[in-house]
C-alpha cells in the first residue's frame, strides 16, 4: 500500500542503506562466528603455549554469545531508523528489555539474516531484468524482428516454388512433349502413309495415333496452366488471352496493367485466373465468365467472375477432412488460391450466392 | 522446294526432316538455333523456312524474332513459325503489315501430317496459315461488339478466313456450297464495315486487323 505513493530516490535509498546494513549484519556475524569457531577448535584441541591463552579462549568461547545481543538489537534500531528515514514508515520497537533469552532476539537477528540473505540476490534479479528491459529490445522490437525474419524466409518459399514451378515447365517441355510430339508425329507419318494396309493395322495405328495426339493435347494443358513462357517474356495480358480462349465458354478478358509487377506476383495472378476458370467450368455451369485484371498503384486486383449457378465456398485447408461432397473439390480449389494469395499477402474474397452470379476477387501487393 | 528447318531438340529436328522430306522437299539445313539458321537461310535460300518459337539461348521468342529477320531480309520466302503454345502477342508481331506467305502453327499440328503439308503449301502459294487457337485468342478480344451481329456460322466463316483459308478451303471445311460461302463473306464484310477485297491473304489481313483493333 505504502510503496505506491513513495518516490523512487527515497526507494533506491532505502535498498541502498539495507544493502549496508546487510553488509555489517553479515560482517559482525561471520567475525564472531570465526571468532567463537577457532576458541572452540582450540579448547578441543587442547590448549598450546602461554596459559593465559587458556583463558582468552575459554572467555571468547563463552562471552562471544554477548555481542549477538548487540546485533540483535542495536542492528534492530538501525533497521527501524532506515525504514523511518528513507521511506517515513516507522516499525514499532517490541517492548521489554535486551535480552538474549526473549524470542525477539532470535526473531530480529533472523530479519538481519534474512535481508543479508534475499535482499542482495533480489537486487541482482531486479538489475537483470531492469538491463533486459532497457538494455536488450523491447518486446515491440523484438517481434518486429522476428516479423522481419518470417517474411524474408516466406518470400524466399515464394521464390523457390516459383522456380520449381519453371523448372517443371522446363523438363517437361524438352523432355515429355518432345518425345510425345515425336511418337504423334510418327504415328501420323504411318497413318498417311499406310493408307491401303489391312484393316486391323489401320484401326491399330488410327487409334495409337489418336490417344497421342490426345495424350499431347492434355499434357500441353497441363502444363500451360502452371507456368507459361510467354508470361515472363510478355507479361499478363499476353499469357491471359492464351487461357480465357481455350475455355469451354465465352470468355471476356480486359487488363489494365500498364507497369508490370514482380514475376511472381504476376505468376499468382496467372494461376488464380487459371484456376478459376477452371473450377467455373467444371461447377458453375456458366454461360460465360469476365477476367479483368487492373492495377492500382502497388495493388494488382484480379476478378473472375461468371454468370453460373453460384454457392461457390471456400473449402477448408488440405487434410481437414474435406469429404467426397459435390462442391468439396470446387471449395479445396479455391482454398488453394486463397493460400497461394495469402503467401504474398494477398488476399481472396469470393461472392457467390446460391443461384449465382459468382465473383471472385484477388488482391495482391505488386511489390 | 527446298527448307531450311529450325528446330532445337534434336528428336522433333530429326522427325521433321523425315516428314518434310516424305511431304516431298528438300531439307537444305535442320539447324538448332537462330544464328544458325540466318546463316543457313543466307547460303542455301530456300523456298521455305520452318521455324521453332523457343530455342537457345533464352528459351523465350527467338524463332519469333528469327523469322521477323528472315521475312524483312527476304520478302519472297514463306516462313512458318511452330510454337508449344500459340501466343496472340507474337502472331501480331509475326503478321503486322503483310500476311501473305506466313504461318503460324501449334507445333503439336506436326503429327496432323496431311493438315500440316497442306498449311504449308498455302503458306508456299502466297497465303497464310493462322492456327485456330490464335484467331479464338483474337475473338475473346472483340466478343463484345459487332462479332455479336454476326451470325453463329458467320462467325465459323470469319474464323476460317482469319485462319487464311481460301473461299474453297471454307467450302471443304464447312461442307456447304460455295455460293453460300460467297454470301456469307459479303455479309460479314458488310456488318463489319470492311472493304471487300477476293485476294486471300488481303482478306486475311482485313480480318487480322479488325480482331486486333
């Protein structure tokens, strides 16, 4: 109650006096602890030399329990005058004579100890953690670092699966489609030039060359939705017209970026397009679907929107038991795209009443 | 009619050679990138140049940017270009100014091996060959304006023109007479507001331009 109202130099003064005090309670009590110790030691031993040391010794063995009374209460005074000088609290004195027979004695020489005893370690604890506090960051500062660290390495992730992302696009491009394009290009060699070759070898190689040529197109479209050359070489708006021409339906496409952003925002905005019209296609049995991408100062805003049956949600995360129900793939899609978003703090609203129209809006920092 | 053929993975090189060569030319030089196939357009002069989009060292458009090269240094050569992907962008830059003996084709119409070699005559004859993914790419662009007055097949005969077919051409490829044809032509020409012209690869930039405007 008191130490709310006292003033701080008056506290550090009272510590400071205590830290004295603590310092002679230890001082006199360890001299007569010694003092008593070696007279003891030596009775036991049996006594050497002069007689009269016989006798020093026999006298401080008893009479060194005389000072404690001392200790007791004179530091006791002392104590008490600290406690009214520095902080105006007065410690009533407890009645009856100096006697080191009373409890109060042994009561008193325990506070000497024990401020002797907590009083230096807490000084100590309370320096440590006045250093933390002043020396080391504040708790602000330090989760600002922490912060700071969290969104190097995040981006560092971005970059990387952007990367892996292109080098798929690679290997696939000199490898699988290659070869695929080179089996359908022999393939159709053979059709054309087999013409008049028996039946079932005809039908055998129509067919062969039929699944390839298939097998060629899925691949491409594959593919092309993960990461496309002509993204980084001509930006969105080219790689965008590529994919809203290759929808089942109509698509309206309108982008209005006339500096373009990092390459792997740009490579966001590119997959969520792809992702969207793909999930328009296979849920929303839409009519015709509206891509528009626009930048607003260092804001990249990317809607997708279509005119289908709606109810579009967002399904929860990956492994959250997303169960076998129709939209659960739809809401697994756009989850996705939510986290892709999220990765470079964008963030993704869907709009999607039941009976529609669905609109679906990404935002992203172009930085 | 002799080729000279741009290509970088050896695999495709090797199976257009055997292709064009069936098809009845004559593979001058099948070359890996596009300094060398300056260099091999500059020494053999071939009737036509095929050319790969992406090659060393960038990966990127450099066939593209070959082939403007070769069509600016050599104005009577055909060129077709072969990408993974059609992109709009590059066909623009690929068709400004003069449409005739050019084409632009997804590589993966190679394994079509009779549509291809015909593409490629018509790209030989003076016209061009526009792969239907691009001209789909130009339509998304004008969907909203007086494309929606054309009629369904209107729209099919513009695609087919964009495409650089012939009146005949669309005749086979829709499978109605060619009068029907004429009457469909003149009455897009009319809602679109162009000036009718019968030379192929002048229609085909008419068309060119007013998808791209």
């Amino acid at each position: 109650m008191h130490a709310i109202g006292i003033a701080f130099h008056r506290r550090l003064r009272s510590v400071a006096f205590g830290l004295l005090l603590s310092a002679l309670t230890v001082v006199l009590l360890g001299t007569l602890l010694l003092l008593w110790g070696a007279a003891v030691w030596s009775l036991a031993e049996g006594p050497t030399g002069a007689p009269v040391l016989t006798v020093v010794y026999v006298v401080t063995a008893v009479g060194a329990v005389l000072p404690l009374s001392w200790c007791s209460y004179g530091l006791g005074e002392l104590q008490r005058d600290r406690f009214r000088r520095t902080l105006a609290i007065d410690i009533e004195r407890p009645p009856g004579p100096r006697s080191l027979r009373a409890a109060r004695a042994w009561r008193q020489l325990g506070y000497h100890l024990a401020a002797a005893t907590f009083l230096l370690p807490l000084l100590v604890r309370a320096d440590l953690a006045l250093a933390r506090r002043l020396l080391g960051p504040s708790q602000a500062e330090a989760l600002t670092l922490r912060v700071e660290a969290l969104a190097r390495s995040r981006a560092d992730m971005v970059a990387a699966a952007d990367a892996e992302r292109r080098r798929i696009e690679r290997d696939l491009h000199d490898g699988a489609q290659q070869r695929l394009l080179s089996l359908a290009m022999n393939l159709g060699m053979a059709r054309a030039a087999l013409d008049d070759a028996p039946t079932p070898a005809r039908v055998a190689i129509e067919q062969a060359h039929d699944e390839a040529t298939l097998a060629l197109t899925e691949l491409r479209e594959f593919v092309r939705g993960m990461h496309p050359a002509v993204l980084d070489d001509r930006g969105l708006d080219a790689a965008l017209s590529g994919i809203t021409a290759r929808a089942p339906f109509p698509v309206g496409l309108r982008v209005d970026v006339p500096t373009r952003c990092a390459p792997s925002i740009e490579a966001i905005a590119y997959f969520v397009v792809s992702e969207a019209l793909t999930n328009v296609a296979r849920h929303a049995e839409a009519t015709r679907a509206e891509v528009t991408v626009r930048r607003t100062g260092d804001r990249l805003r990317v809607t997708v929107s279509d005119d289908g049956r709606g109810g579009a949600v967002i399904g929860p995360a990956d492994g959250a038991g997303a169960g076998p129900a129709e939209g659960s793939t739809a809401g697994s899609g756009l989850r996705g795209l939510a986290q892709r978003a999220a990765s470079v703090d964008g963030t993704l609203t869907v709009t999607s009443p039941p009976g529609g129209p669905t609109a679906l809006v990404v935002e992203l920092p172009c930085a | 009619m002799r080729v000279v053929l741009a290509e970088d993975s050896l695999l495709i090189r090797t199976g257009l050679t055997t292709l064009l060569t069936g098809g009845g030319y004559e593979v001058a030089a099948a070359v890996g990138d596009a300094e060398a196939l300056l260099r091999a357009v500059a020494e053999h002069e071939p009737d036509l140049v095929v050319v790969d989009v992406r090659m060393p060292p960038t990966h990127t458009d450099e066939g593209i940017q070959a082939a403007l090269v070769v069509r600016r240094q050599y104005p009577g050569m055909a060129v077709v270009v072969l990408s993974q992907y059609v992109e709009e962008r590059y066909a623009t830059d690929l068709l400004s100014g003069d449409t005739s003996r050019v084409g632009y084709l997804l590589k993966d119409r190679v394994a079509q091996v009779p549509e291809f070699l015909a593409a490629l005559r018509r790209v030989l004859d003076g016209g061009t060959a526009l792969d239907p993914e691009v001209v789909a790419q130009l339509m998304v662009r004008r969907r909203r304006d007086p494309l929606e007055r054309l009629t369904p097949r209107e729209r099919d005969v513009l695609r087919l023109m964009a495409e650089g077919r012939s009146n005949s051409g669309i005749v086979t490829a829709l499978r109605v007479s060619h009068s029907a044809v004429e009457k469909y032509v003149s009455s897009i020409f009319t809602k679109l507001d162009l000036t009718p012209t019968d030379v192929d690869h002048r229609r085909v930039l008419a068309v060119l331009t007013y998808l791209n405007s």
